[in-house]
C-alpha cells in the first residue's frame, strides 16, 4: 500500500550555531517518521562560524535537508521564508538548541489530527549544556513553576490540555493562509504572538506530555542574565507592533515584582509604611525561593542546591523584570505606540 502519511515541513532557523546543529539534526535522521514524506528547511541568518559548512555536509549526505538563507538574520524571517518554501501539508517548527526523540515528528502528525488541533506541541525537558552545580541549578529554575511560572510546556503536565503556546509547534499549513505569517517586525516573542492570534481567532494550541525533546539552556550566569534581559525587554515590545495582546499576563509578573522593590525603595525615603512595604514583599519572596529550593534539594538529593538555587531564581527573575521595566520605557517612547495602540482604541 502507498504510504498515506501527510508531507512534513520542518523548519529550523539558526545563526552561528557550530555547537548545536549536528546533534539536533542527528535527533531529525533518526526520526521514525517516513523519510520519503519529510523535508528539513533549515533557515541559515547568514552564520559567521563553522555553521554552514555542517549544514552543506549533511546536505550532501541526506536530500532531504535543505539550507535557505535569511538575509534579515532575525527568527520571524526565517519562519516565514520555511513556510513560503515548504512543500508539505504539516509544518513543524524546531529549535536548534533541542534534540528531539525519535517519535517526536509522528506523534505531532498524529495528535493534530486525533484532536482536531492548528498546533501541537510538546514538554521541553531543559537540560545544562554543562554538567555543573550551577549549570544543573539553572536547569532546574527554567522548568520549575516558582520559576518560569504557568509555562507549561517547560514544567510539563500530565495529561493533554490546551494552552495559549507551546515551544516550537507542529502546525496545519492551512492555519497560516487563515492567520497569516509570523510577524517580522518582533524580533523575539514572534512565536507567543502569533500563537495568540491563533487562539483569539478560535485556534486550538494542544499540548501534549509524551511529546518529548531535551533543551539545552545555558549554564553560566552571564549568558542568563543576557538571555532573560532580552527577554523582558521583548515581553513589552510587542505591544507596539500587534494589533492584539501579544503575551500572556505571566509576562508582566517580573515587571510588576521589581517595580514594586524599585518604587518601595524610593517611596521609603519620605514614607516609613513603604519600608514595611518592602521589607514584606522582599521577606516573602526569599522564603519562597529558599522553600522551593529546598524542595529542588530533596528531590535532587544534593543540598548544596539550597545554597544555589536562590541565587538562580532572583537571577532569573530580576533580569527579565529589569528587563521588561527597560521595555516598558522603550514602549511608551515610540510614537507608534501611542499612535497605532493608545490614541487608536481611545
């Protein structure tokens, strides 16, 4: 009999990713998905490094891989130049820092249609790109809801469900004749946006906990503080550029949090209640990081992590709030803002 499984797009933007790409292309070839029904578009932003040399090896070696280039170097152009190019009739979108397990592609594929789906997606197990302390610790941070909040495609579920997004996704092509493409000018935060678009327009986001890949984040505090500033910059951004909300209400929770130490803080220098003020809403924050951390500990069965594991969540959360309180201020400096968001719905 002919195989009847429907044609597969994977699209996988990267730029100067020599570390990553062969271990997340090696988890595709191994996909149990029929190869002669699956096409890689890998979406090159013009790599500096030894990137595209790997790519155009494995090329060479597997016809189905093909390299595109993105001239405008940032994610949403590289989506929409994968969708523009895809020949198939389910479009998965792949990160380049994850390895995918072998049943990933065909689960996705399935699920879409068993559920009557747009976009299917799975858990991220994150993992250290180094086997340390501390790189385990942020690990941990990125996939634990005091963490990274209702997230969750990082902190898993147990049963299906349907969420707002999902890391990557597998979507129906028809979905982005319906909703459009992602949008080029959020150059991060393209993904949550256009995945609310999909929901306000009646879509169906599925996420579903035997779907599985392995994330590697960063293990240096440098790199995080980097990471989550940008982060929180792009969760207030956004609001510029959408015509709808473009994230979610957790995204304002670190900006709410460091605004309120900030404004505490200053507000105390001339009204003693705001010390009690701040002096509560700091107390209550340090027992919740040491409870959680002594929690991660236990499980772990490694105490130090209730010396580190502090460190790690106020990292986290106080780059992404500085981060967005820094957006924020960006935002309400653009005139298109006020223009095109604010004077418009007045």
């Amino acid at each position: 009999m002919p195989d009847i499984s429907p044609f597969v797009s994977i699209i996988l933007p990267c730029r100067n990713e020599e570390k990553f790409i062969a271990g997340c292309l090696d988890s595709i070839i191994s996909s149990d998905y029929p190869r002669e029904r699956l096409e890689a578009l890998v979406v090159d932003g013009m790599s500096e490094d030894g990137t595209r040399g790997i790519i155009a090896r494995y090329t060479e070696h597997h016809k189905f891989i093909r390299m595109l280039e993105n001239k405008k170097k940032i994610t949403p152009c590289a989506f929409n130049i994968g969708i523009k190019n895809a020949r198939g009739d389910i479009i998965i979108i792949m990160g380049v820092h994850a390895v995918y397990s072998e049943d990933y592609i065909s689960k996705c594929v399935k699920y879409l249609r068993d559920y009557n789906a747009d976009n299917v997606g799975g858990v991220m197990i994150t993992a250290p790109r180094e086997n340390t302390l501390k790189g385990k610790a942020i690990a941990q941070a990125l996939s634990h809801r005091f963490g990274v909040g209702n997230s969750t495609f990082r902190t898993g579920v147990r049963e299906p469900v349907f969420v707002d997004t999902v890391f990557g996704g597998c979507y129906k092509k028809e979905v982005f004749k319906r909703i459009g493409l992602f949008n080029e000018r959020l150059a991060r935060s393209q993904d949550i946006e256009f995945n609310m678009r999909l929901s306000k327009s009646g879509g169906r986001i599925l996420l579903m906990p035997d779907v599985v890949c392995s994330y590697y984040a960063h293990s240096d505090f440098m790199p995080l503080l980097r990471h989550n500033w940008t982060n929180g910059v792009w969760a207030m951004l956004p609001l510029a550029d959408s015509p709808i909300m473009p994230v979610s209400w957790r995204h304002f929770v670190p900006l709410a949090f460091i605004s309120t130490l900030i404004c505490s803080a200053l507000f105390s220098l001339f009204l003693p209640v705001f010390v009690d003020l701040l002096l509560f809403v700091s107390s209550c924050y340090l027992l919740a990081a040491f409870y959680f951390s002594y929690k991660i500990s236990l499980d772990r069965k490694d105490m130090r992590f209730l010396l580190i594991e502090p460190m790690v969540f106020a990292s986290l959360h106080i780059s992404y709030g500085l981060g967005s309180l820094w957006g924020a201020m960006r935002l309400l400096s653009l005139k298109r803002f006020w223009k095109d968001r604010v004077f418009k719905n007045l």
